[in-house]
C-alpha cells in the first residue's frame, strides 16, 4: 500500500487497506498470531510486525500482492516450499488472487519464534 500517511496502529493500517486486500491482511495477522501467541504487534518501517524478542515478521499491502517479510533465513530454509512464490533476500509476495498458505506462514513464524529466542538466550548468557 503506496502511503504517505504515519500509521500508529495495526487497526489504522489495516483499515486504510483496499477493501481486497483488508481481509487478507486480517486473514495474515491471525495466522501470525496463531503462530507466535506471544508477539505483540507494532508498526515499524509504517508496515504491520509482530514482536517478540525482537521483530519477527512484518507484512504490507501492495496492489497485486501481499509482501511478508520473515528476514533472510527462513527465505533460505524454506526455498523448496517458496519456490512458487516471488522471494527475494528477506521477503516473499503472495499473490492476492492466490489463498495465503497458513501451513507456511505459520511453519516460518514459529521458525522465527525460535530464532529469536536462541539469539536472546545467547546474549542473555553473554552478560553474565
């Protein structure tokens, strides 16, 4: 979604989405959650995120397709299972024509819960 308006909110980000995309992004939100009940949402770079220990994935809205930001490492691990989906280093487009893959969002989401929680018990272990 091309903006130049500074959302606050997940809501406010949500509801200025075109309509085909709003029931997409709130179709996203709750697989993300479902994945990580633990992550608090926020905006960050104006886009959608969701938190724990640090950001583990961001999303956004865009004419043609709904991008997804899991970082770079699960684009890696996961490239077999995105081979049929536009990725480049750290993002992936899904169609909006196309269903989201909820086994996969939430395969790399909980892979992310995982990374960011072994990167923090490592600098929790190094201030010791």
């Amino acid at each position: 979604m091309e903006t130049t308006t500074k959302f606050k909110t997940v809501d406010e980000y949500l509801s200025a989405s075109p309509e085909n995309t709003k029931a997409i992004l709130e179709e996203l939100r709750k697989v993300i959650r479902q994945a990580a009940p633990q992550a608090e949402e926020l905006i960050s770079y104006n886009m959608p995120a969701f938190k724990q220990h640090g950001v583990l994935v961001y999303y956004a809205a865009y004419k043609n397709h709904i991008g997804f930001y899991p970082t770079a490492s699960p684009i890696k691990v996961f490239k077999d299972e995105l081979a049929i989906y536009k990725t480049s280093k750290g993002a992936i487009q899904f169609p909006i024509e196309e269903p989201l893959p909820h086994g996969l969002i939430k395969k790399i989401v909980k892979y992310r819960v995982k990374e960011v929680l072994e990167k923090a018990s490592i600098k929790g272990k190094k201030k010791k």
